[in-house]
C-alpha cells in the first residue's frame, strides 16, 4: 500500500474557465521513492485474467468484460506492487483516478470489516474499470459491481468523470461504498478523509450499495438528529484529521474563495463548495503546489515559528511523486477533448504537460524507469526539488519563471496542434498527436534542464564550503 497522502480535486464544467470537466489528484507516497510513467495501455494488452499482486485475489473471467477500451494510465515504474495505474482516460473520453486515501471509524469497521485476505485496493481500480465504462456513472456502477462481489481491504475515494459529469465514490467497509454526482457549477476538495456529507438516498444524483441504508438503521449508525451525513455515519473527526487532512482542504477553499473564513482544523468543511470565479488549469496545479504560502505555517515562509511551519501537513510536498488533472473539453471535437495534464515529482519544483489521449505510445522522457536516469523527467525533477528545497527563497522565483514560459509554451503548441489536426481522423490523426506530445514533453524536459542549470549558477555562490581572500 502506498498513496496514503493524495488531495483529489474536482470541477464541474460550470466552474471551470473554459466549460470543460477536470478531475486532479496528487499521487504522493512514503519515504522511499516510487517512480511513476505514463503509458498508453491497447485493448490486446488489458489483461485477459487477472490477479492482484498484493492480496492475490482472483478476478473471474467474466468480470474481464470483452472489447476493452483503449487507455492512459500513470502506472508505477517498478510493477513490483502490481499495475497501480493512478489515473487515465479512455477512448470514449471517460476519466477515472483512483485512488484518494480516506478514514474510517469503528463502528463501521464492526459490521463490515475491512477484509484481511483477498479483495481489490488501489492497485487494481483503474485497470478493471476504466477501459470497461462508457460514462462516468458506469464507473460509479462498475467499482461498486467490483466491491459488492470482491470487496476490499483499504478505505478509499475515486472519482470519474465525462463531458457532463463528475461522480465521486468512497468505498464503506469492506464491501459497501456511497456516491455523488458533483453539481456541474461546483468544486471539491477531498484530503485523506471520508469526505461526502449530505447524502439523500432518494434522489438521482446520490448512488450506493442498496442495503446502504437499512445498514445504518439498523446497526443505529447515525449520530445526526435529522438527515444523512456520511462523514458523521462513517468517517472520522480525529486530531489527525484536524492536522494532517482538514488545513490542505481549508487553505484550497480560501485560495478559492476568499470569503470562506474557517480555521485550518476545522472538522466540518463542506464537501460541495463554490469559487469565486472560474476555476483554470493553473489555479488547480497551483492548489496542488500549494504549502500554506503567506501564512505561518509555510515551511518555506517568514511569518511563522519553527513549531508552526510544522503544524500542518501541505499539498505540496516531497511526497509527490505523480499529480494529474484529468480534463475533458468541450469546446473542441470529441477527437481530441481528452487532454491528461501530467508532472512527475514534487509539485511546487514541476510543471504541468497537457498530453493529448487519443494516441498509441508516449514520449520517451515520461517512460520512467526504476533506476536513476537523468534522461527521464521524473528522476530531473526530483533532482531539481531536491535542490530547490535548500534555499526555497533563490531558488523559487528560477522556479515560478520556469512553470510560467513551460505553461505557456505547452498551450501555444496545443492551440496550434487542435487547428492543425482539424482535417485529420484515425492513424492519421494519432500520429499527428503523438508527435505534438512528443513535441511538449521535449519543450519541458529541456526548460527543466535549464532551470536545473540556473539553479547551479545561482547556488554557487550561496555554498558554505567557500574561500576568499578578499572575506
């Protein structure tokens, strides 16, 4: 197990700036680190059986639904822990990312434990739902189809998405689990916590196992006087909670909305929230670099003691090891509206690359390996934080210059490549793709490299093992 820090993000298509679907996640881990590729996985290579390498569970044949969809993923590079593809998009434009660590309490735990051989994690999610689900409430269904026959072992959130819709799912016990569809004009912010609230099992926007309900009347679950709350019914309100999960959601709600107001312990956060303007690309990958920046609690800051800048865990951190924003468009051609946005490394040292999903291979640099190679930009990126984070106050600005002209770069190349592919369909039209994000991920890897070598420049100076006759 091994994504136990993520922050997912979700946006509906009224709150984002150009109408479009975005699902974000950070992908972080512990203190070892797991390198992470981007792959494009062919329907002839979906695993025909399955078994899962860290509980050994089984998937019938049958459960392996024939004529798989084409997808991408962010698997790890390793494979030794199983697939963990993380996030992707399908040929039919749905997007999954799977999956955001959440909480539990006992009193669940009593009922339905959480299974202790077999069932399916993170590991599994993604590689047997997303190339089988043409929308994203067949997601919904498919993963709850998933957990009633197989269950699992661990808590967690996932969220799905189409050119209409998001759902987001959390997993309840070992086999039950509960989903909402997030209202098209509004934003979610999901830490490590169970994080759906109201919940009203007779409306269509709210999904969940059928006996969800009688579960909770008759094991007497709900501390409530009137209503659902699932966060009260099935999480947690801990002090772990109240350091570690709630600030990162009440830190993104006032870069958000600055009206929000709140402390950054506080338990009961909305889970539905609403910005104050259009949600853009940017703002969600800023979210994701975020370290409480003009606060006392910024590790990097000035404001705050050195017991503060320790109170509260970030967004961004050294922990990040993939962060995606799964955006569906809708201001262009089905063709080429899935666009994966995706950065290796931690968050507040990277840049975002827009890749294209309607395509059959990837660029070499984002095919990571296990081993340390300054070819991959996973490996340079983590090189660049590693040195960053010495003197965040020289290096930051290099940084922030760096995110801006690739940023920039990245959508001049995707506003000419979506006019440009126009006339093109089928082989054609892929092989145009393939080549735009070839064309990114090399723009990238070499505005890292020569961020890297304006950190060297800048840093020689600053070193302590220095001498001169004229100190």
């Amino acid at each position: 197990m091994k994504q136990t820090e993520c922050t997912t993000i979700l946006v509906g298509k009224d709150a984002t700036i150009d109408g479009s679907t975005m699902i974000a996640r950070s992908e972080d881990g512990g203190r070892t680190i797991i390198p992470e590729r981007f792959d494009v996985v062919m329907p002839k290579d979906q695993p025909k059986h399955y078994e899962s390498v860290i509980s050994h569970q089984k998937i019938d044949d049958k459960d392996l639904l024939p004529n798989p969809l084409r997808y991408t993923s962010a698997p790890d590079a390793s494979g030794e822990n199983g697939i963990w593809a993380a996030a992707g998009i399908n040929s039919d434009n749905i997007a999954m990312t799977a999956t955001e660590t959440i909480t539990t309490n006992s009193r669940i735990q009593g009922i339905d434990p959480l299974l202790k051989e077999g069932g399916l994690g993170e590991e599994d999610f993604v590689t047997l739902t997303l190339p089988y689900i043409h929308s994203a409430y067949e997601g919904v269904e498919r993963v709850g189809y998933l957990l009633e026959k197989y269950g699992t072992y661990e808590m967690n959130g996932m969220a799905f998405s189409d050119k209409n819709e998001i759902w987001y799912l959390e997993t309840i016990g070992g086999h039950h689990w509960a989903a909402r569809r997030i209202p098209d004009n509004a934003y979610v912010i999901a830490p490590n916590r169970l994080n759906i609230d109201e919940f009203y099992f007779d409306d269509d926007d709210f999904a969940s196992s059928k006996d969800l309900k009688d579960l909770i009347e008759e094991y007497h679950l709900n501390p409530d006087l009137e209503g659902y709350n699932l966060r009260h019914i099935f999480g947690s309100s801990t002090i772990k909670d109240a350091h570690y999960n709630n600030p990162r959601a009440w830190y993104i709600h006032n870069y958000f909305d600055p009206d929000f107001g709140g402390e950054p312990s506080d338990q009961d956060q909305p889970f539905i929230c609403h910005a104050n303007r259009k949600i853009s690309i940017e703002d969600i990958k800023w979210a994701e670099s975020s370290h409480y920046q003009d606060t006392p609690f910024d590790a990097y800051g000035d404001q705050g003691s050195a017991e503060q800048k320790k109170t509260f865990r970030p967004i961004g951190i050294n922990r990040n090891f993939e962060t995606h924003i799964l955006q569906i468009r809708n201001d262009v051609p089905e063709k080429i509206a899935g666009v994966q946005w995706l950065a290796f490394g931690p968050n507040t040292f990277n840049s975002m690359v827009p890749f294209y999903t309607n395509i059959t291979t990837t660029p070499a640099s984002f095919q990571t390996g296990p081993k340390f190679d300054l070819n991959k930009i996973f490996w340079l990126n983590k090189l660049t934080a590693q040195l960053g984070d010495t003197n965040f106050r020289v290096y930051g600005e290099l940084e922030a210059d760096f995110e801006q002209k690739s940023l920039a770069q990245c959508h001049k190349i995707q506003h000419e490549t979506d006019k440009e592919v126009e006339k093109y369909s089928g082989d054609e039209l892929q092989d145009k793709l393939n080549e735009a994000n070839q064309k990114m991920a090399d723009t990238v890897y070499n505005n890292t490299v020569e961020l890297l070598g304006n950190m060297v420049n800048e840093g020689h100076g600053l070193m302590t093992l220095k001498y001169d006759l004229l100190d």
